[in-house]
C-alpha cells in the first residue's frame, strides 16, 4: 500500500528540487513520505543518466565558465552539453562558473580529478554529484571538457552567449579590476595571437620580417634602400598593432582615447604575463 502524498509536500520537494510535480510525487512515494530520501532519490536518478546510454551521447555544445578573485587565482572551463537551449539555463551556467571556482580554489590536475574532488560548497558530496543533480533537472547529459588556472592578479570575461571566454594574468602591486576585465573584453573580441612581442617565436619574427621587406620592396620599386627599409619596418610594426596584444589599440576608442592595451596597463604599472582565450569547440 502507497504512502498518501499531500500537494504541500509535493510542491516543497519540487521547489528545493526544480523537479518537475510528477516525478517528486513518485519520488515521495517511493520514499514514504521521507523528505531527504526523496531528495536522494531524484539525486541519484541524475547519477543513473550519466552512466546509462543516454549519457554517452555526444556533448556538441557548451558555454564557459570562470572566475577570479581578482588578486591571486583564477580559472576557466569549458562546459559542454547536448543541446544549445541548455546554454542559456541558469542552472547550466551557475555549475559552469561553480566548475570555475572549484578550479581557482582546488587546483585539480584534470578533469577526472576535478570530478572526485569535493565540491566547495557542499564538501560532503563531490563535483560529480553537483554535475549529476544538474543532469538529473535538465534531462541531458552534460561534462566538463578542459579548464586553465592561472595564480596571480587575474580578471575573466565571458561573453553573453557563453560561446567566449578569456583568462587574463599581469604582474603588479594593485590593480582596477575594471580595467583589467575591459582588457579581457578586448582580448574576447580581437583574438591577439601573442600577449608580448618578446613571446614571439623566432621563425615568426623571421617570416614576418622578410615577408614586411618583400612587400616594401615590391611596392617602392627605384626607391632608396634607406627608405625601403622604413617601410618595411612600419608594416612590421603593423603587423604587431594586429597581432601583439600590448600593441594592439584599445577597441574601446572612446573610453580609451586611442590608446593601446600596453600603455594603459605601463600606466597602470602592470605588466601583462599570459592570457588564455577559450571557444566552445576548440581543441584545447
């Protein structure tokens, strides 16, 4: 004989869950009445998704994660799923930027120990266990792909779909968090391919030269050297405002006035160490 359910219980169980009223009826029922086991129930039905077939199905989609305290850690991951409306589910987004936090705070060595650890803000249960209660409300399976850590003065931006998202460390005394996270903005929007032109490869430099001389040369043909040579020397320095990330202009003129990213930051006195730029889908 079934426990009797009353509606009250149904709907407290459903707003501590997000479950929907049918399944945490089932679920009280199965408990007899017991508020906590009901809880463990639709818990462990998350658990039972992930290692049925349903969660071998491919994670195609996903938005970033991150955080930062602004004055010695940070951290990024990449959190995939099924489906691109679960992208935009608060609780999809909350566990990404939890992912983060777990990362910044507990410095796992990989994904799978990320899993195992336990989770910051409930350390009686595991970061699985967070991923499978969220995978048990929204019906899909879901993983984290990749994360960075980066120690030291930080600042994160995601952008507002969540397909975007950049890590940025500098070196310094203090820093405005405002302009720090302008700068990973900036970053997000531009994709520089190097932080410093001291970072830059050899062979890159080389081609970039030579490719900068070929040009000139082929564009003030009977010019003197001397001034070959400075033509070439500025599309050089072009192509660094393009590439370099301290060279490049602030995208936000106004703001800015024309400024590049590494004046504001000498300004500041700071030094850009390492950015790291995340894309959902990208190999890592």
């Amino acid at each position: 004989m079934s426990t009797a359910i009353n509606a009250a219980a149904v709907k407290s169980l459903r707003d501590l869950t997000d479950m929907p009223m049918m399944k945490c009826k089932a679920a009280l029922e199965k408990a007899g009445g017991d508020m906590e086991k009901a809880k463990l129930i639709l818990r462990e039905e998350g658990g039972k998704f992930l290692s049925s077939d349903k969660g071998a199905r491919e994670t195609a989609e996903g938005r970033i994660g991150a955080y930062s305290d602004n004055k010695s850690v940070g951290a990024m991951v990449e959190l995939r799923c099924e489906t691109p409306s679960v992208v935009k589910n608060d609780r999809f987004i909350a566990l990404a930027n939890n992912l983060a936090k777990q990362v910044a705070l507990k410095n796992p060595a990989s994904v799978e120990e990320l899993l195992k650890q336990p989770f910051v803000g409930e350390p009686s249960r595991t970061v699985q266990d967070q991923v499978a209660d969220i995978v048990g409300l929204i019906r899909e399976n879901m993983r984290p792909a990749r994360f960075v850590r980066l120690e030291g003065i930080t600042a994160e931006y995601v952008h507002h779909d969540g397909a975007t998202g950049v890590l940025l460390q500098v070196k310094g005394e203090t820093a405005d968090p405002a302009l720090l996270r302008d700068v990973a903005t900036h970053i997000a929007a531009l994709r520089p391919g190097y932080a410093r032109a001291d970072e830059l490869p050899a062979d890159v430099v080389e081609r970039e030269k030579n490719l900068a001389k070929q040009q000139a040369a082929e564009q003030s043909a009977g010019k003197p050297a001397n001034v070959v040579e400075k033509i070439a020397e500025g599309k050089y320095r072009t192509w660094l405002s393009e590439n370099v990330l301290v060279d490049q202009p602030m995208a936000n003129q106004m703001k800015y006035a024309k400024k590049t990213v590494g004046e504001l930051l000498k300004a500041a006195k700071l030094e850009v160490i390492k950015f790291v730029r995340y894309k959902v889908g990208d190999v890592s």
